[in-house]
C-alpha cells in the first residue's frame, strides 16, 4: 500500500507539473490507460495493468472517503494534495463502465486566483463583469460548456466582492472548488440529504448578500435562485448551457416564468476557452503555456433587459461576440489559426 500510495502523489505531481486540468483513469479488457487535460487538449499518458490501475483508483477511494465497495453507482468526492507549498483541490468523481469503474480527478489549484480584469482573451470585453459586484440583487447567470471557467470566473467575481467589504456571502457547491476564507461554503452531500434546495432554503434563513450556486440544475433549486434574487439577494449561478438562447429557454424549461426572469436577471455571461499561441511556449507540438497574460479564456455575450425580452420572445439576437473576439485575438497574435477556426464553426 505504501508503494502505492507514493506511485499515486507522483503521478498526481508530474500530472501537475504538465499544467494538467485533469486526470482521466480509464480500464479496459487489456490495460488501464492514463490520459490528461492540459490547455484543453486531450492526451494520452501512460498506460498500466490492469491490477495497477485497479489498486490506484481504490487507493484514491480510500484516500477521499469513497465507498470502496462500491462500484455499480457513480461517486463524487474532494481530498487537498500538497504539492512543496501549494495547495490544490482534487475532485474525484467515478464512473461505472463494462469493465469495472474508471475515475476523473480534476485539478484545481488554490494560488491561482485571478482578478476580473485578467480574465478575458481581450481585456477590454471584462469590464462588464466590474458591474457585478455593483450589483445590490438581481440574477448574474454563467453558461458554457464543462470546463470553460465558470467556476474561475465565480470566484474571481467573489474575490471582488470580499475586497470591497460589507457583504454576508454564501456559497453552495458540488464539491467546494477551493475553500475561500471570510466566505461560508456549504458542500452539497446527496447521501446526508444536504441536496441543493434544501441548502439554498436554509442559505436563505441565514440572510446573505450574496449566494453563490454551483448549479441550477432542477425545478426547486431554479425557483429558488429566482425568490432570491426577488427578495433583494444577489444570486450569482451557473447554468449548462452553450449560448444565450439555450440558457433562457433552460430556464423556462424549468418552470421559470418570462415576467420574473425579466425582472430579476441582470446579466448572462457565455464563455469558451481559448488556447493562447505562445511561441516560447510552445514546445515539441504540444501547448504548455503558463503565461499570466491572458489567461486561455474569453468572455462573451453580455445580455441585459432589452436584449433578454428579445431572446425570450424568439426575436433576432445580437452579432455573436464570441467570433469577433476571436478575430481580434487572432489579429493581435494570442491565439493561432488552428484555435481561430475551432471558434468559429
């Protein structure tokens, strides 16, 4: 077990060293194949016995309070790894399959936090997101697709907020990205019954400023996050969806009402991310950039009350944003040609 423990926190090590998002464990009839996720590029790392693997996504089981016994059910759990001084989230989650289970790890580093003015591909297209912490109530909704930053943009509007003083936050997540001090973060646990209704109703007896909710996923938790943001509180939300339309009729979809959604909603923000063209990072074909400016993600379409009744009603929306940010990060040398036609298919 030791052997295995210390084979774990170095595959986990050199996973972070090549700046990787995730860690994807998968089994088969004849091996156990690593891959892993880095500038959003998915490659193929290693691949081990089948015993091995097995012995390792127990091992990580174990080390995050997993029903090891279990392996019919998918499983979603959170353990911090420590890497020389830094601190990083890792969000477990498993997954049955033919063979066995396979397991994703996601890496979430607790040092990087960023400021709202560093979070667009072009600087300019943030400063809609400085109005959010203005904000007294109302609905800010985050939409894109898994793992195009919402949670990174959350916690840099977050971050904001606590820098501006004066503000009860709460936040509930599932798991709790990275633990934020002067915050209350509520972790979503289905097996206690701690779902994301019941926490939002007991969030809500607690009287906060702000709620911060992981996801809009069902009936409860949409009419929920609408009372609030009814009722004088600031809901910041994200919602999976891939562009403006699909978030709204999401929405609608789930019992929201167009007059309250045109009342409460402030602003919808869609985001992707984007792959930066960095010439003395870039090496041997692969992307390992780890330049600070900027940071592989663009923000777009920022919706208000005009442009939200025309989108409801099914009227013309807006020229997309996304694709002349593109353009213009193109033009000025961020992304390549490559990144430039993925974003506009």
């Amino acid at each position: 077990m030791e052997d295995i423990e210390s084979y774990c926190l170095s595959l986990i090590n050199e996973a972070i060293t090549k700046k990787a998002t995730d860690i994807h464990i998968m089994i088969n009839s004849n091996n156990c194949t690593f891959f892993y996720r880095s500038s959003g590029v998915f490659n193929k790392w290693r691949e081990l016995p089948i015993r091995l693997g097995e012995r390792l996504i127990s091992h990580l089981k174990y080390r995050s309070g997993m029903n090891l016994g279990e392996q019919r059910k998918p499983q979603s759990m959170s353990i911090i790894h420590q890497q020389n001084s830094l601190f990083y989230s890792l969000r477990l989650s498993t997954l049955p399959n033919k063979q066995t289970e396979g397991l994703v790890i996601r890496i979430l580093p607790h040092h990087l936090t960023y400021s709202l003015s560093t979070l667009a591909l072009i600087p300019q297209f943030s400063i809609p997101l400085t109005e959010i912490p203005t904000f007294q109530n109302g609905l800010c909704l985050f939409a894109g697709s898994t793992g195009s930053g919402k949670t990174t943009t959350l916690y840099a509007i977050i971050k904001e907020l606590l820098l501006n003083g004066s503000k009860s936050i709460i936040s509930i997540e599932d798991p709790i990205e990275i633990p934020i001090n002067d915050i209350v973060q509520v972790e979503v646990s289905e097996q206690t019954g701690l779902t994301f209704d019941a926490s939002l109703r007991a969030a809500l007896r607690h009287d906060p400023d702000v709620l911060l909710i992981g996801e809009i996923r069902d009936e409860v938790t949409a009419a929920l996050a609408i009372r609030a943001a009814l009722t004088g509180h600031l809901v910041l939300a994200t919602v999976h969806a891939s562009d403006m339309k699909t978030t709204l009729l999401r929405l609608l979809n789930l019992g929201v009402k167009k007059s309250d959604l045109l009342e409460c909603c402030k602003m919808i923000i869609i985001q992707q991310l984007v792959r930066l063209h960095c010439p003395i990072c870039f090496n041997d074909g692969e992307y390992t950039c780890t330049c600070k400016k900027p940071l592989r993600k663009a923000l777009f379409d920022i919706a208000k009350q005009r442009e939200l009744m025309d989108l409801i009603n099914g009227h013309a929306m807006r020229i997309n944003q996304m694709r002349q940010q593109a353009k213009k990060g193109w033009a000025l040398g961020y992304i390549n040609d490559d990144e430039l036609w993925r974003c506009l298919k």
